[in-house]
C-alpha cells in the first residue's frame, strides 16, 4: 500500500493550475490558510501568469523541494502535470479534475492511462475527481471544501466517495460539536483507495473512530483487513453504505462509475468483524461521535437513563428494545435510594423519570447518579440533557443539573454520556460548560443516541472476543468434483457426514448391495449427462431390499429412452432416510467479496421468506451455531411444541465442513450447494451436493 | 364533547392560586403577554397577597366574567378551587397540578373524586397534570411551558399526553421552522382528552395536519370517529405512539397512569383511517410539517429529486425504495432534455444528479426542474438544498438555485419540496428567502424527509379511497354458538362456506350418512364437553363408507371410556377434503380497540414466523384481499412454483363472513377461530371453528 503520509501529512504544497480563473485554487489556498497551515504553498501556472495576487513559476522543477500537490488543470493537460511533478521529485498529490472513470467508456481508459504512468514514475494521486482532504490535527487542509474552523478534536475520522457528500458529513459533525481528526474525499480512487487512506488513519493513535461513506468497496480482501485491523485496535467503524437498493446501484455506477455488489454479502463481511451499517448522515457522526467517545464499555453490563421526563424515558425504552440497549431493571438497594431521591412521585423504572421535581433541587442528579452507579449492573449512564446557545439560553435546570451530575459521578466510576432529546446544534457554550466539568460531548438527539448505543453494545461484544479466522484460499485448488456422487465424497472427506452410496452397474450388484444396506431404500441412475434425474424416471424412492434390483433395471430403462445420448454409468443405491428439517447449505462466490455460505431451510422458507443466514468464508463452528439460531426457523432446530431439539454443535460442525471443502475448492469453485443436508435426531447428513466451477 | 372554544379560544382568563412563591402562575403570565393575548388576565389568591407586583382577589366571584382559568393552587385546594370556579360561573380551565392518577391508587380516586364533582358543577378541565395549551393563532397561550415566539403557521396543530414532550416538540419545530397552530399538553385526561382536543383543532380551518405524541388511546371508538373525520377533511393525522415495547408499558403506567394497548392492534387502527406513525420527535414534526405543506399529492405518478450532490441522489434512492417513493424513470424527451442540461457529465437517472456544474450556472436548476415538470409522471419534484443563517452564510450557488427553482417553477404546475440533506435549524433567513420566491419552506434532513414523503404517498392514496365502513356493533346480540358443530352452522348463516356435516346419533344412522355423502369420511363425536376429540380417540379419518358404522362404534366407545362423565349426543359425519392451504382466520376482542380479526396461514406460520394481518372489523372484501396479499406466505396463495393459483375473491369473501358473524354475536364474544380454513382450487371451506364467550 502506498505510504500516505507524505501527502496527508504534507509539511509543503503546491497548487498546479493556479490562475486567478481556477476557483478550486483558490479554495484550496484559503482552506490551508483557515487551517493553520504553517509550510508553503507554492503556486505553479502554466503561463507563468499572477495568480492569488501572488508570483507563479511555469513548472515545478523550478521549485525547491515540495511533499505534495494539488492539481486542478483541464483534464487535457492532466499528463503533463504528472511529469512535470515526477520531473521535480514531487512524490504525491490530489487531482480535482473530473470527467474520468465516473463518465464511463473513454473517460476510464484516460483515467486508467495517466494514473498507470503515474505509477510507473513514482507518483502517488488521490482522485481524479476528489476534493482532496483536510488533516485538522496537522493542520494540512489541501481541500476544496469550504470548512469551518476545526473544532477541538473528537477523534472522529472521516472518509467518503464522495466529495459533496463529505462536505456535508463535515459540517453536520462541526453542527453537532463533534471536532474531526480528518475529512478525505476520495474521488474515483484511481490510485488510493478507501482502504489505503482507513489503514493509515487506524495507524494514528489521534483517531479513535473511524466514519466512512461509501459507495462502493473495490478491494474485499483489503477492507476485511483493514477491519480486523480496526477491531484488533479497538477502533470502531461505522459505514454509510449507499447502493442497497437497486436504483441506487444505477445512479452509482453513474456517478463513479463503481459497481455497486450485493449488500448482504457486505453486510456479513461488517459482521465477521464488528464493522456497525449506519443509515443515515446524522446516524453516521452521531454514532462515530458517541464511540469515539466512550471506547469499547463493558457490554455484559446494561444502560441506565434518566430523564426529567416522563415521555423521554418512554421513547429512550421503545427505542433501546428496539435497537438491542440491554435497560435492566434496578437491584432492590437501588430501587430504594431512588425511591428516595424521588419522594412520593412517580416510580423507580430504568429508563429512569426522576419527575419535573428536579428543576427546583437539581442535587437529585447527583443522588440518582451515585445510586445507579453504584447499582454494580451498569456499564453507562445516560442523562437527557439540554444546553443552550449562552449562558442566558440555559436554563438555571440544566445548569444545574450539569453541575450535580459532576458532583455524582466524582463517586462512582461508571462513565456517562449526556443525551440531546432532539437532534440540535451544540453551542460553544456548551461544549466548554460540559468539558469544565469533566463532562463527555453531548450526543444526541435521543432517536440517533438509542441507535448509537446499540451499536455500541454490539460492538463492545464483538471487540471482546478473538477476531475471525483468517481466509485460507489454497493456492492450488482441488480438481472440481463432477456429479453429486463426487461432490458428495469430497464433502465426505471434509468430515462433513453424507448419505451412504453404493455404485452398481448391474442387476445383481444392485441386488447384492441392497441386501447388503438392507431396509428401505433409494436407487438413483448415475450418469454426468443428466442433471434432473426424477424427470427422466431415473429415481425410484421407498424400495424394499428384494424388488432393488427389478426398479434398477426400471430406472435404467427409463432413462434411457429418455436420453438416448447420455452415458449411463449405472446407478446408486442408499438407505432412505426418515423425515427430518432439511436444510440448505449453499457456498456462492460474490465478485467483490469472495465465498460466502448460506445456511436456511429448505423450499419455501428460502425462497419465500428470505429466512437464512449469510457469513464470509471461513466459518468457525461458533459463527455456524449463530447463523442456525438466527433464522426465524430456529426453533424447528432447538424444539418447537413437543419436538426434540436437535444436535445444533452437528448440524454446525457440518457446515463448517461444507465451508471448507468449499475453499479447497479455491478458485475455479463458482457455487457448492448441499440440498438437503437432512437434520434427524440422529444425525446431520448430506443426502445431495452439487459443485458448480466458475465460468472460464 | 365538551365544547372547547370558550378554553382554547378564552377572551379573558384568571390566575388561580397566582402569589410570587408560585412558579407556574409567573410563567402563564410571561406566556399569555410572549404570545399577545389582549384579553384581561386576573389573579386569584387566597389571601388576597399581591402577586406578580399586582393586586389580587380572594375569589373567582370577585372578578367580571371571564372564560377561561389556570388552576395552580396544591392538590389539597384544588377541590375549594373549583367550586369557587362554579360559583363565579367559570366554565373552563386547566389543572396543572400534579399528585393524582399518575400515583395510582389514592391519587386516582381522588382525581375522579375532584373531576366528577367538576363535572356535576358543569366546570370542564384539561389535566390535571396539564401544562396548558399554547394557541398560537388566536394568541391565546394559557401555557406554563416557557415557548418561543411563534413563527408564521405551517398549519400544522401539536397535541402531546406527555408535558416535557410538548416543550421539546414545539421547540424542535421552532428549530426547523415549522410554525405550529397549536400546542397542547393534555396531562392526565381526567375530563378533556386526546380526542377532544383533535376534534377541536380538526374543525379549525387554519389546522391543516395534526401531529400527536401519545402514550395511550384511551377511547377507541372517539379515536376512530376522529380519525374518519381527518381523513374526510383531508387533514393528515400523524402519531407517535410510545409504548411498543413491553419495557415502555411499564414505564408509561408509572408516568400517567394509562395502560399501554397492543400496539399491533393501534396499527391495524390507523391503516384503517390512514393514520400515519412516526417514530421520533423529528420524524413527527417533519412529517407533520410536510403533509401539511403538501396537502394531499397525486399519488398516481412519482417524485424526482434533484441534487448536485450524487451522493445525495444516492441516499435518497435506497431511503425512497425503503419508505416507498415511487421515483419513476424519466421519459425518453424528459432524459433527452436532461442531457442537454448537464451536457456531457453523470446520467439522466431519477433521482437526477445535476452534477457540481450547476454552482456556476445555477439556470440548470430551471432547466431541469422544466423538464421533469413537462414529462407528466411527476406529482412532486425534489430539490435538495442548504441555505444559511444569513445572505452572507449562504453560498451564491445556493441563492442562484433559489432563484432558478422558483423561474422553472413558474413555468411548469407541479408543486416542489426543498429538501435540506441533514437535520439542521431552518434560519428566519432561510424561511424570509424561500417565501420571497414563492418557494415552499424548507423539510429534512433527507432521511427525514424520504420517509417522510413515503407517508405522504401513502396517505395520499388512502385519501383518495373511501373511508371504511362504520362499525355496526349489534345492541342485541346474537347467542353465542355451543361447540364445533353450532359455530360452523352460525358462520354458514353468515355467508361463510362451512363444510357439510351429518349428526349421526345411531351406528345405523352413521352407515346411512355415510352412504349419502359418499366418498372417504371423516366421524368426530359430537359432545359440548369434549374439547379435545383426537385424545380422546373421538376422530375418525380417511373411513370409507361401509365401514363408518364400525367407525361410529369405535370413537364413541373409545370417548366414553376415556370420558366417563361427559354428554355425548352421537357423531358428526363429513366428507374428507383433500390437502390445500390450510389458513387460520381468527377474531379477538382487544381491550381497547374492540374486535379485531387476524389472517395467517397455519401452525408454524403464524407462531414462528408472525406472518399474519391484522384489521378491526368490519372489513370490506378489498380490504380481505389485502391482508391475504399482504401475508409473506402469500404465493402460496396466488401461484408459486406451479402451484395453482387460488381464488383470492372467494377466500376475501369468506373472511369478510367470519368478521360479520363475528360482529352480530356482539358483545358477548371474546373470540373467533376458523382453524383451518381450508383453501383448494375448489373453495374455501371453514372444517372447524370456535366461538369463545366473554368471561362474565
């Protein structure tokens, strides 16, 4: 991966295409200014013209040394930029310039074209089409974004695909307090990729979240690292992943000309490493803001609220059910104390309505704090609060209730956080009123803040446990096994438990080996020719031992006049099994995001109901286990009115089997489908399998 | 109902209980002098103390006729209030003291207590627990909630069971510069509930949505009534309702004191009349506002967007597929038009990506929003758009496009919605520009805003159907019917296909039904004491007919053993249906909501899978036909995998039967299950039933 810190990092810049007709120049010249740039920034005009009020030079070989440039020239004359920065030992830079990839057709070639000599000479560009970047904690903003004055650092980084939508993202996070450590707008990703800029942004201890907007993830392997690295690092990511419906997928591909792949294989990609989906712009900072904030909390503990009011801890338990809050209820100890606090109203639920009482004896704060902190349950203390624009703007209430909050928790070592009821700007005022106080930042507003710390929980969880294993594609792949006899022997020799076949080419095999089985059995003709046996008479189901060898010569017959042309090597001959919950397993390759393994259960509730569950390839028999007990079938599994429950830790390790003969597999696998794995109290059990290779 | 114009409309209004030590009555002042009430405000003290810096009296019957009072005296007076009140011939107040059914117990016995004798002495009060009501467009503020001062009215009327929500919505409106007509906080509801109020505000031409926090309905019947009216009027009704989950139930009874309904149930309630659900504080201004900007649209044809930001175009496109807005594709002429405006750069999709060309030309806008006003399929078009505090904060391009909209616009009758791409507060600048152009205020953020616009498809579509039939509950009912045999000929009475059934009381008798019928057999016994016939050994299945006689033996001797004391009166004889589609339609009797009937396929179905829908009755057969559309389980229905397709008619007819049975047995029924209600290619046909009486 490209070293980004000489660009994002840059201690001295030059603007190429500057001119007083450029407005992305001079955007990006006030921005270094606004920001505190401290190194110089050069200005190089073809011409030779003014620029900026200021001198130019005609190339930048006659600069002396620069770490970076933005480049802001038509696109016609985007090559001779890029030699003339290699020509002068500038290593990296940003191109604005669009009209490239995002266009389709020739502008991809073009795009493809400049940036491969770029590479060839040593240059590294973000972009083309990228509004470039903003590092507020080095002070380097080479960004043609407008943006206000950087806030004291939350430890928020942001990164988008889009530079309009980055702008945005930028100035909601600065709306709601929340001071970022960088904003990078990536444009078409020709050279650097989301990937590149996360990895070096995990690598600074400054950023303690990670924000991204996507469009679209290019490099599968290289996201799935990253993410580990995230989660080994206890960095949350949070996404906003355009492109989940299909509409959305044109007008991406539109825009930059990205293919936009199948949400749910990302979506299991985010799960394997707790990477959280936010669905919104304020869902997106809201959430990276409040776990920049609190870090991983210790989530086998719950959430406690309190609230003046009554309505707010209505809404805070409607959306914490929902959002996956864990609000147990107060030990009796607590109950009491808080029974106290409160007198004669209301009652001593969590969420916590500590009644309008408080507004005349804020020091009610206080008691309730020390006593749900010290309730022994409790991971985090949320408070609704409310600060206004000024002093004036506040109420003495909040005030203090601010101040007794302090007071309360100076006793107790749980930390808080304070909530917004809506979603409102924070003032200055009470950014400094809160940080005087030893206070966290507000988050917030309330409906943003019961999502936010449901995902905190979730990942808290995840962060607690080992990361995934690590994807073991062989190099050399396994030879495909052709038909279901072969895929079924593969799967065999994975430990994944199958049906037992016999091959028999005659009458008296046949006879031989079904005496042999004995009970009652299935005889299926074997031919690679023919796909759909029943439909050609090929399969004869419930026969007794003594009649195999007449439904042999049936089935034989059969198919034979119905395929004239097919090679028929014989049939083959099993056990019938006994009812059970068949279940599908289904190995697909995704084109961004490699294998994946479908678990659901067989016919209509696949089909009908979307019931499965999806996970990256590989799986540990801990993840299978997950995937069984979330389908909405699952109690058909662990017992539903009177049923046994089955062997769950079976059923999973054979899906791990499946998972992995599906990677030794390795590349030329396309699919590798098991239906049904037949599921009985006695066992889990392959009765068919298919392997499908990927078209060459 | 009362009527509410001498409260909420007051021309002169007192003080009760007004003294300088006494919050309340300080801030209804400040408010009734904020909001430009030009009546006579009195204070009443029951020392005759000055308050206020203003002389008081000891009595109601001291002071000249006025319409309205603010009771603020403690609990222990209140009771010597109100008489004072009936004495001086004041009809009207609010009572906001608090201490009664919100405590349970004493407190709600004393709150009927005070109330019933408010209401013998013809004295009509909101609360108690009330902070009063705010009616902004007739300046009448009798309000202890400290408010901004009003914004012009978006029409858009604010009523809320909880007080500490009412501030924070009304101040979240101010926020997003939403005026509202009306702001009320209904407290306790002792006399003057959430329908009252809603009826009253519907009634008043200048409310054109209203938008309603609630924790409980406590009047089904009232709700429905108001509900149909809204949806007469066209007046949108939006609610956010606390209480979904278990935890918030217990939460809201401690609040207030209301019992929490089933919140499936409410829903069924508000699809019924189109009532919408919001699930924030942000979500129900937003959405309150829009509607009431909007009215209802041509729900027939779609929306477009356009943004310069394709990042937006995104957002909105999965937030729109998600919420339901139909963004159609651009005509051919329209996409022509299109391309000519953005010249080479992005695509013509829907939602349309101006691309950041349009900052320097903003006539694009014009351009555009011409185009997609002359294609035809458009009934709102979408501009997203940020404008700042000020002219100075606002960027040229910002201006540029107001202006451009508001040229295209003139030429063109589709009506627009500017659209903010996040959550922020809507400047008097941003209000003042936006009315200069004729332009509509602002709504969003966009997430907001999308489902926001799903609700107003959905609304406009439900407005455009005719209400639902009014409930015809029986003052008689009919006798409810005693067992399997009674209930299936009640539900044929009514229309509902029930299979045929012979009572058989003799082994000859059984042989001769037999005979008749013909065909494969089912014998059940026939006893109003035997619930569980099958194990007993009272079924028969599959029974040919010359050997239903020893059939008939067989389960009534295997009944008598098995039930020694029990009446049998002989067997029922039916023809055995083949295999279809086995559906339960079944009616419950909510607590609130009265009758209601739930649609779902069988067993696992229904209990693992909650797929089943839900409605009041009565239902229309259209509306049948929905809940069977509805349903996941639906193809099995309407044809899958070659299955043939059902009569979805017939089966809507069938449900339609069961609803009305249902409602003629009245008042006395607790349930109804049709279980199964088999469906083959042939019919529908009841094979057995249940009616269950209310416990007495």
């Amino acid at each position: 991966m490209p070293d980004l810190s000489r660009l994002l990092r840059a201690r001295s810049v030059t603007l190429i295409g500057a001119s007083d007709n450029n407005p992305w120049c001079a955007m990006v010249a006030r921005g270094l200014a606004a920001g505190g740039f401290e190194g110089p920034v050069h200005l190089v005009n073809a011409r030779g013209n003014q620029a900026l009020g200021r001198e130019t030079v005609r190339s930048c070989t006659d600069l002396p040394e620069v770490d970076a440039a933005f480049i802001a020239v038509p696109a016609a004359a985007i090559g001779a930029a890029i030699e003339d920065m290699a020509a002068a030992g500038i290593s990296h830079g940003v191109v604005v310039t669009s009209g490239f990839a995002e266009l389709g057709g020739e502008g991809k070639r073009a795009e493809e074209r400049l940036f491969g000599r770029a590479a060839e000479l040593g240059v590294t560009l973000m972009g083309p089409n990228s509004l470039g970047f903003a590092n507020l904690v080095d002070k380097v903003c080479l960004s043609a974004i407008p943006l206000r004055p950087a806030l004291p650092s939350s430890g928020v980084a942001l990164v988008s695909q889009s530079g309009a939508t980055s702008a945005m993202l930028y100035s909601f996070a600065h709306q709601q307090g929340i001071g970022l450590t960088h904003s990078v707008a990536l444009g078409n990703e020709a050279m650097i990729d989301l990937c590149d800029v996360v990895e070096f942004l995990l690598d600074d201890e400054r950023v303690k979240a990670v924000a991204i907007f996507a469009e679209s993830i290019r490099d599968a392997g290289r996201f799935r690292a990253i993410a580990e690295r995230a989660l080994k690092a206890r960095k949350p990511i949070v996404v906003q992943k355009v492109g989940v419906g299909e509409l959305t997928a044109a007008v991406a591909q539109a825009h930059t000309g990205a293919l936009v792949g199948d949400d749910r294989v990302f979506q299991a990609a985010c799960d394997a490493y707790g990477v959280m989906r936010a669905s919104s712009i304020e869902d997106l900072i809201v959430t990276a803001g409040l776990l920049a904030s609190t870090g991983p909390i210790d989530a086998e503990k719950g959430f406690a609220l309190i609230s003046a009011s009554g309505g707010a801890c209505e809404i805070a338990a409607d959306g914490g059910e929902l959002a996956g809050v864990p609000f147990p209820p107060f030990a009796d100890a607590t109950r009491d104390r808080l029974g106290e606090v409160i007198s004669a109203y209301g009652a001593t639920h969590n969420p916590f309505d500590i009644t309008g009482a408080v507004m005349a004896k804020p020091e009610m704060y206080a008691d309730a704090v020390r006593a749900i902190g010290m309730d022994g349950q409790f991971g985090l203390i949320g408070l609704i609060t409310e600060v206004g624009e000024s002093e004036a703007a506040t109420s003495p209430a909040s005030l203090g209730m601010i101040r007794a909050t302090a007071r309360g928790l100076a006793d107790i070592d749980v930390p808080v956080v304070l909530i917004q009821q809506y979603l409102k700007p924070v003032s200055e005022f009470g950014r400094t009123v809160l940080a005087e106080h030893g206070l966290p930042a507000l988050t917030g507003g309330l409906d943003h803040a019961m999502r936010a710390l449901g995902r905190l929980w979730h990942w808290s969880r995840r962060v607690a446990l080992p990361p995934p294993t690590a994807t073991t594609a062989t190099a050399s792949s396994a030879e495909l096994p052709r038909g279901e006899r072969a895929t079924l022997e593969f799967l065999s020799g994975h430990g994944v438990p199958v049906i037992p076949q016999r091959v028999v080419r005659t009458t008296h095999e046949a006879a031989a080996a079904a005496a042999e089985i004995g009970g009652s059995l299935a005889l299926k003709i074997l031919s690679p020719d023919i796909a759909h046996k029943t439909e050609v008479g090929g399969v004869a189901l419930h026969v007794p031992p003594e009649e195999a060898g007449a439904a042999f010569e049936r089935i034989l017959a059969s198919a034979r006049t119905k395929c004239p042309d097919a090679e028929i090597q014989g049939a083959l001959v099993s056990p019938m099994r006994e009812e059970g919950v068949d279940l599908i397993v289904g190995v697909v390759r995704d084109p961004v995001w490699g294998l994946a393994i479908a678990v659901g259960l067989g016919g209509i509730w696949v089909e009908l109901l979307k019931d499965s569950a999806l996970r990256l390839l590989p799986v540990s028999r801990g993840e299978a286990r997950d995937m069984l007990l979330s389908l909405k079938a699952a109690p058909l599994l662990t017992g539903y009115r009177g049923t046994p429950a089955l062997d769950i830790d079976r059923i999973a390790e054979a899906i791990v089997g499946i998972g992995n003969a599906a990677i030794a597999l390795g590349h030329g696998l396309e699919a590798l489908e098991v239906n049904p794995l037949r599921v009985t109290a006695a066992c889990p059990e392959a009765l068919d399998a298919l392997a499908v290779g990927r078209p060459s």
